[in-house]
C-alpha cells in the first residue's frame, strides 16, 4: 500500500488501516506526526480541483474535512470540538 501524504504535516508516510470492529471505518495514522483521522468509506465525493472521485470525508479529535488523496486539498466541513468519532 502507497503512502499518501498527510493533510497536517505534509510529509508523505499517511497510511490507512480497517479498523475491524468498526467496519467499514478506515483510520489514518502518519508515520512522521501521529496525527490520526478516521474516515467513513461510504463518503466520497469528487473532488472540485482536480475532477477525480478520491476525496474522502475525515475526521479527526477537532473537526471533519474533505481530503483529496490524488491532489492532496483539503476542505474544512465543521469543527467538532472535542467530540470522538460517532
Ligand atoms: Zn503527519
Ligand atoms: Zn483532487
């Protein structure tokens, strides 16, 4: 699996992994900050910059955004404070 580059410090070691339990949750975890996001597999849209489906709606402790995996834009949605995840 190719890593992507990570929405918080850009660097390019953002993996994801099943979160079994949870199906069909998807956790983000970067390799360089720590920094995770979950994504629900069931959001996607296509992404207004470059014209691909491959944007995928994360969330993280502080809010939930849209993020483009192929052109690496991300789109605030909401601040959630500090909410979890459902
Ligand atoms: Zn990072
Ligand atoms: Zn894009």
């Amino acid at each position: 699996m190719a890593s992507q580059i990570c929405p918080q410090c850009k660097a390019d070691s953002f993996y994801w992994k099943l979160d079994e339990d949870e199906s069909p949750l998807i956790i983000w975890d970067c390799g360089h900050c720590q920094y995770r996001a979950f994504e629900n597999e069931s959001d996607e849209q296509n992404c207004s910059k470059c014209g691909k489906k491959s944007e995928s709606k994360l969330k993280d402790q502080e809010k939930e955004y849209w993020w483009c995996s192929n052109c690496n834009e991300t789109e605030l949605i909401k601040t959630t404070g500090n909410n979890v995840y459902n």
